[in-house]
C-alpha cells in the first residue's frame, strides 16, 4: 500500500517516502544512524503465502503464448520492479518455461540480500533461474533500460505510484515492446465477517490515507489501464483478493494493525473509537471468527512488440 503504516500493499514496492516511528511488518523502519529507510522484512515472509494464493494464474497463458512469440538468446530476462524479498520470483519463476534471468530492483540493499538468498533456481521444465540486482530510483526507467526485456513484473506497485510514474512505466514498456505483469495493487474494498458498523468508516479514512499526496492508491489500477491503453497495449485485469481465515490469523493480525493505524493516522479523530474496535476485532481473529477479503487486481499489459514480432 502506499503508506507506511498499511500493511495490504506496497511494502515490495521499494518506493521512498517518509521514515516511520515503529516497526510492526508492513512499515518502513527507519535506521537513525544511516537514514536509509527499509520495510520489514518478516511483513514480506508473512504475507508471501497470501500473495501466492491471491495472484491471477489465468493472467500466465496469455502471458505464455507472447513469451513464446518472443524468444531470447539466452532465455527470458525478467525485470522486477519494487522486487523486495523476491516474491515475486519465486511464485513466477517455477510457472514459466525456458532459462530464466532475473533482475530485481529495489532501493534497499537490505531486501536485495533477502531476494538473491532466497531466489527461485529452476524453472517450470527445469532449466536454470539467476538473478542480478539493480539498485535505484524505479519511477525513473526508460525503454532504453528495458533493452532486451522478456518481461517487466511487479507486485504490490502500482498504488504507491504517481499518475506521471505510472505513464512513465507504461511508455517505457510500449517502447521496449515489453509485456508487463503487474500484481496485487489494492483497489480500496474490504469485507470484514461478520460485519461490524465502523468498518465502512474505517474503510473510508484508510482509502483517503492512500490518496494523499499525488500517490493513486486504489486509483492506481485505472490508471495503469489507461496509461497502458494509451500506448496501444492491449491490458487484462483480473481479481486477486486475499481470501484470510483462521489459518491466516497472524497474517490478519497485522494487516488489522496497519489497515486501522493508517485510517487513524489520516483521521485523528478516529482514534478514540478506532482502538476499541481493532481490539474487538483482534480478539475475533484470534478466536477464529473473522474472515477478511482484501480486494486487489492484477495487471497484464502486451504492448505491440517492437520490430513487428509476434
């Protein structure tokens, strides 16, 4: 999400902004000596599972045929923007066919030692995966960049981005004649059960905390269509909603904390009520009894490839 204190999106993103206070997964935590700012890697690890049951599978066949259409000496290179720990590649990596060479980028050299440790080693028929890092400023790339690209990928990205960052992304693709997977990005709908009055209100300020600024937030996902749309690539979307339960009670704890923290944060009078009611809702999550869908949506965008190919 694009908030330091939302836990939903985001925290793959790599995207600076303020340093925060506290360290509850999900928030950036700023290093007083070195004033690099980092998110947590132990959010990532938590919600990997989820990530990995919400992503849209139906978005990778059409994704396979243009892979196929477009060959590379050498295999697949495949950028990941925002990479974080690297979930990312190690949910696509094994779902994709051929050599696979990885480039992650992120601003923080501290996810990027996470990514590389744990990064995928094979690919769906076997053959190699390696990956590369690349540290900087992601809002900024350009076709020139994306030279030789199979694949630009990202999870939980586009939400913390501008309109102009997102216009930027998708004429950098269209230039390189780059298909583009964009997972994960929040688009601003919760269903809490059983339902509680304050859930709406919650919803409400926690939305208009991820629009501050110029940042999108649950826009994002419009924005990307059209961006995209406006560089004649033909763009898919399809949900991929968190579905959590009683298996996923930790993961909801802390999505709990981040989701109420943040509305707080953005409506200060809130937080009189907001504090009962996350700990009413605490103790249903840890008596098994909520069920939570946080809504997100996935992105596949195919640009007209470069050169006339396939």
């Amino acid at each position: 999400m694009s908030t330091a204190t939302t836990p939903t999106s985001g925290p793959d993103s790599g995207i600076p902004e303020e340093k925060v206070r506290t360290g509850v997964p999900g928030q950036r935590v700023g290093d007083p000596d070195t004033e690099e700012v980092r998110y947590a890697p132990q959010w990532l690890q938590l919600r990997e599972p989820a990530d990995a049951a919400a992503r849209a599978a139906d978005l990778l066949d059409p994704l396979r045929i243009r892979l196929a259409n477009r060959p590379v000496r050498g295999g697949l290179a495949i950028h990941d923007l925002g990479c974080g720990t690297g979930s990312m590649g190690r949910w696509l990596a094994p779902r994709l066919d051929g050599a696979q060479h990885w480039i992650l980028h992120d601003r923080d050299p501290y996810l990027l030692h996470f990514a590389v440790v744990g990064a995928p080693k094979a690919a769906a028929d076997g053959s190699h995966v390696d990956v590369t890092t690349q540290r900087g400023d992601i809002g900024r790339l350009t076709a020139d960049a994306l030279a030789g690209a199979s694949l630009v990928t990202a999870s939980a990205l586009l939400d913390v981005l501008t309109a102009e960052e997102i216009d930027r992304l998708a004429a950098a693709c269209a230039g390189a004649g780059v298909p583009a997977l964009l997972t994960l990005s929040v688009a601003g709908r919760v269903d809490l059960t059983p339902a509680d009055p304050m859930d709406a209100e919650i919803a409400e300020a926690f939305n208009a905390h991820q629009r501050r600024g110029e940042l999108l937030g649950p826009d994002a996902i419009t924005a990307a269509c059209e961006a995209f749309a406006r560089h004649d690539a033909t763009v898919r979307v399809h949900p991929s909603p968190w579905r959590l339960g009683p298996d996923e009670a930790e993961l909801t704890a802390e999505w709990l904390r981040g989701w109420v923290g943040a509305a707080v944060e953005q409506r200060p009078e809130l937080a009189e009520r907001a504090e009962a009611y996350l700990e009413s809702r605490l103790a249903a999550c840890a008596a098994g009894e909520l069920r939570v869908v946080v809504h997100h949506s996935d992105v596949l965008a195919l640009p007209h490839p470069v050169g006339g190919a396939a």
